[in-house]
C-alpha cells in the first residue's frame, strides 16, 4: 500500500504545510498539489463542495505529490467511509467535544476490528494498491476538530482514543464559543491559554497538533510555537488577496490589509 508520508513526517517532527480548498474545482486541486504542499484538504464542510466535486478533486490531488485528505462535514460515518473509498489519505472531523464522539470517527476510519467501516475501498484500491485493505488502518490520518469549550474539558479523554492521530483546532469557532467573536488570530487571554493546552496535551500524548491559520506568516508563527501541522488560508482567501494586491499594484496604491477571516 502506499504509505502516508504525513505519518511519517509526524514522527521525525517534520513540518506539514496543508492546502485547503473550498471550491470546487479539479483544476485549481490540481493546481495547488503541484505549489508544495505537503498535503491539499477538500472542504466538504464549509467550502461549495459536494460529493462529486470531491471525488474529482481528490483525482486530481492524487495525481501531484501532495498527500489528498478531506474535512467532512460532521462526525457521519457513511460520509467518512465514503470519502476514504473515494481515495482521502486522511479524515479532518469537525466538532469532537468527547470521547465518544472522537470513538465514533475513529471506528468509521478503521477496518475491524479496530472499527467499523465498510468494505469497498474502490478509488483507494486505484491509488492506494491492491494491499490497500490490509494496511488501510495503520496509512490513514485521523485528526479530531477541537472547537468547543466542551471539547477543551475534554481533550485528555480525546486524545486517549486509540487510533486517533491528533487535534485540528478550528479557530474561529473555538474563539466563538470561548469569547464571544470568531477570530482566527484572537489575542484573547481565555484563546491563547486554550491553544497552549492543546499544544501541552498533544506533547503529552504524543499526538499531532493542527491549526487553521490566515496566512503563510501566521503559519510560521504556529510552527515556531510547536504546531506540526498548519494550513495557510484557504483558496477564497488566497485568491481574494492577491486579487486585491494586483489591483492595487496596477493603481498605484498601497496593498489593501489582507483577509483575515478563516476557519
């Protein structure tokens, strides 16, 4: 089976710079696994995509030497098996605020008897190889979405699900539920403290650490911190910026403050 190199990279504490894609588009999928990605992620939560879209972007990423995953949007194991046949090396799950929450995604992810998915890998056989069933559990990427004060209390018991490979914080709704605003780069003391717990927890369990960022800036300032997995914008928020650049530039001006909203 082809390994996940995201796995790999986790446990010699290589950085993973993740794409993120919102629209639905093969050819901008294809265009972004070929910038240096290490891994291209398909929104099917927030972004216009449907199953379809997916299917065909996820063709493409699998194409270029980015590794594909796909954020689903909610902990639906029909949904999650569905994305793994159609080829996603990996599974971004949103809204795990407890441990069974964390067990119920992690069994979709897993073959038994570690879990409960569902024979018939089809796309991942094409791109995966014909051992892709016996070493499907141990290639996938499983990465829980913390993004409620409910999920923080419960992060010790997230982490000790077995067969979960770390934590993606969601920022804005994590800022949302803690302070009252979406801010993926909130400031806010009650945010800050939550981010470092997530870090400090990981470290302890030895599980990777994830975060949505506004910028290759803010990026770098995660890893710095100890972040190992970050995503630099989505491609809404890229493409609006440098659109905005070129425009100023061709006028004259000084280039607009970027975007800074993000999720």
């Amino acid at each position: 089976m082809r390994h996940n190199p995201l796995k790999a990279a986790f446990r010699q504490q290589q950085p993973i710079i993740n794409g993120w894609l919102a629209i639905p588009s093969g050819y901008s999928a294809e265009i972004a696994g070929h910038q240096g990605y290490d891994s291209v992620t398909v929104d099917m939560q927030h972004g216009m995509i449907d199953f379809a879209s997916a299917l065909s972007m996820l063709q493409a990423i699998s194409a270029t030497p980015a590794t594909p995953l796909a954020r689903v949007n909610s902990n639906e194991p029909a949904q999650i098996m569905r994305l793994l046949d159609a080829g996603a090396w990996g599974i971004i799950c949103p809204m795990i605020s407890t441990a069974r929450q964390a067990q119920q995604f992690v069994a979709a992810c897993r073959y038994p008897p570690l879990g409960n998915r569902s024979f018939g890998p089809a796309r991942a056989l094409l791109y995966g190889g014909k051992d892709y069933p016996q070493h499907a559990n141990e290639e996938i990427l499983t990465l829980a979405m913390i993004e409620t004060r409910e999920g923080l209390n419960n992060l010790d018991a997230i982490l000790d699900t077995h067969g979960l490979d770390g934590i993606f914080i969601g920022p804005n709704d994590l800022s949302l539920a803690l302070t009252g605003s979406a801010s993926a780069e909130s400031q806010h003391p009650d945010m800050l403290a939550a981010i470092e717990r997530v870090l400090d927890r990981c470290r302890v369990h030895n599980k990777l650490a994830g975060i949505f960022c506004t910028s290759g800036q803010a990026a770098a300032r995660r890893l710095a911190e100890g972040f190992h997995f970050v995503t630099p914008a989505n491609d809404v928020m890229q493409l609006g910026n440098a659109a905005r650049e070129a425009i100023a530039a061709a006028r004259g001006e000084q280039p607009p403050v970027r975007g800074a909203s993000g999720y």
